[in-house]
C-alpha cells in the first residue's frame, strides 16, 4: 500500500508517453501527469521516509 504513489506515478507517465504521440487525448493526459508528479513531490517532500 505505501508503494501506491509510485505505481500511480509510473502509470501517468507511461500513459502520458504514450498520449504524447497521440494528440486527441494528449491535453487529458497532460494534466493528468502533472496531478501525479505534484503528488509525489508533496509526498517525497512531506518529510515521510516509510517509502
């Protein structure tokens, strides 16, 4: 369960890798990545060290 943010993470980037080359979806999964990228920073920088 504490893994969670990562696997999200890795998810987002790898659907956003691949909405990149597909421009109808791309401004969705733009976004998308962002959400998960601030997650994990707040999460790496909160100060939690049980990742």
């Amino acid at each position: 369960m504490k893994y969670i943010l990562y696997i999200v993470a890795v998810v987002m980037i790898i659907i956003w890798v691949i909405g990149f080359f597909v421009y109808s979806i791309g401004a969705i999964i733009h976004l998308l990545l962002v959400v998960a990228l601030v997650s994990l920073l707040i999460k790496v920088f909160s100060g939690n060290k049980s990742i």
